[in-house]
C-alpha cells in the first residue's frame, strides 16, 4: 500500500494530485474506478475516528499489538496524532495507557518477554524497522511519574545527556543548561545554584529539572507519564503552564488519570479501554460530546 496518499493532495474529484494520477484519456468508468481506489487507500490508511485531517501526523500508528507472555496488553491500536500538540491518553488503571506511550520511545524493548507486532512512524520513519534505538530516545524524551534525578549537580543534570554525545565545548554546554533550565520555566529560581544538589529542590522544582534535561537534547517529542501525580496542587499548576508553553516547539504525548487535567492542557485526548482505543478526538468533543458511551460514562465517573 502507498504511504503517499495524502487527503490534501486529492481535488474536488478525488484525483491524487501528488501522484499525478491522470484519468484524462480513460473512460468515465475508468476513471470512477481510479477514483474510489485512491479513495479507498486513503480511508484504509486512515482509520475513521483516529485520524486528524487538519493538522500534520507527527506520531501515526497502525495495527499495533503488543504482548507481556500470553497476556494481550494493546489490541490493534490505530492513531493519528498531529505535530505541536498536547495529546492526552485517559482511561482507568491497567488500560494500556503507559504501555502504549512507552512503545512510542521503545522502552518496552528492556522488558523481557515483551512481543509486539504493527507499525509506529514518527516523521513517516517506521522506528521499529529504521530508527536505531539510541537516536530515537534522543528525539523522543521522557519524562516519568516520580522525578528522577541523578545524585549531582543540576548543571550536571542537564548536561549529562550533550556530555554523553560527545559535547566538551564548556561555553556550548552553559549555553544548553541557561537555554533548557529557561524552557523549563525554573532558570530564575535556580541560576544562583546550578552547582548545588539537585535532589536537594522541592518535589516540583525536581520535575521541572527532568524537563529541562529532557529539552537539553533537543527533542522533537517528550512523552510525560502522570508527570505531576506525586506533586501539591501549585506544583502541578507550574507544570501545566510548562507544559502548555511547550507545546509551540514539541509534539507532548502526555499520560494521566486527573480528567481535569487532560481537559486544561490536552488539545487531543485518546481515551484508552482494555488495551484498546475507544475513541481520539479534539479534547472539547471528548469531555462534551463523546461519540462513544463507554467515554461518556467514564468521563462522568461512573467507571474506573
């Protein structure tokens, strides 16, 4: 199947423009029949309620499964998620929420056991055929529930990854900790103490560190597993604002059971249910008009 088909690329007759796909000198019922292929390719390729026509995909995902052993923890999930978004994934406990988001960075590689079948592409590169592993967690950051800081400074925290690939460029790696630690939106509460501890910060300021070391290696993705479930109700607001800053220059895939918060932040929510996607819609349908009652109801808290 092409990966070329493109519903901007097709006119008002449903000619794939792109492709030249030229039914000029062939009889109307030829030309009908090229029509409805290449209709019909781009409907198969985009799967009706997971796809998003008006933004560019930066993240599309096609049949996946994923297997711990026997147990069947995702089942044929299909997405498309768009490029400078916040996409939220809801749904109970043991949904298949974080094992999906960790498919997206191939930490489910370092889990023994762990089968997985389908297709995931970011930029149209198929990551568990072409992207070598190491690359792919250079532009598809982490950050994980509990903050997770390594035992040293946090100039060391955020120039830990940069020193790893190879910057020595002293001037280079200031200019990187001044530039993520501002991202995070923390530089002006921590620029007088950079060779201080940075397991000695506040459980908030920890957090917002690990995103900065996260931005420090220039990500085009950060993925955010309930980033703010061990934080007080300021801390979590602080992050929120981040997140939502972000947004402009990453694509941010977060996990999180606060509804309230996946409606405040998320411009997309996918709503997860026994490993499978019920639905992925704008984050307003979802929380006002879901088009699925299993959504509904659990939006409504009479479920999980």
């Amino acid at each position: 199947m092409s990966d070329n088909i493109n519903k901007n690329n097709i006119d008002s007759n449903g000619v794939d423009l792109k492709n030249n796909v030229n039914t000029d000198n062939k009889s109307i019922d030829e030309k009908r029949i090229a029509i409805d292929s290449i209709r019909k390719e781009y409907t198969d390729r985009n799967l009706v309620g997971n796809s998003l026509p008006g933004d560019e995909i930066k993240i599309s995902v096609r049949n996946l499964n994923l297997f711990y052993g026997e147990k069947h923890a995702l089942k044929d999930v299909n997405i498309d998620m768009p490029g400078n978004r916040v996409i939220a994934l809801i749904g109970p406990s043991g949904c298949g929420k974080s094992t999906f988001l960790r498919t997206l960075n191939r930490m489910n590689d370092l889990i023994e056991g762990v089968t997985i079948k389908g297709e995931i592409r970011i930029n149209a590169e198929d990551i568990y055929k072409t992207t070598d592993v190491i690359d792919l967690r250079t532009r598809v950051g982490m950050v994980f529930q509990k903050a997770n800081l390594f035992p040293m400074s946090i100039y060391d925290n955020i120039v830990y990854g940069p020193r790893i690939q190879g910057q020595r460029d002293k001037k280079k790696l200031d200019e990187i900790v001044e530039k993520s630690l501002r991202g995070a939106a923390i530089w002006d509460e921590v620029k007088d103490n950079l060779k201080g501890a940075a397991l000695g910060l506040s459980g908030g300021q920890q957090q917002r560190v690990c995103i900065a070391r996260t931005i420090a290696m220039d990500p085009d993705i950060i993925l955010m597993d309930e980033p703010t479930s061990a934080l007080d109700p300021i801390s979590t607001l602080k992050v929120e604002e981040l997140i939502e800053s972000l947004k402009g220059a990453y694509t941010i895939v977060i996990v999180t059971h606060n509804m309230q918060q996946a409606a405040r932040i998320s411009d997309y929510t996918a709503f997860f249910l026994n490993g499978e996607i019920v639905e992925f819609d704008e984050t307003k349908n979802i929380f006002e008009n879901p088009k699925d009652k299993r959504t509904e109801d659990y939006i409504n808290g009479r479920f999980g």
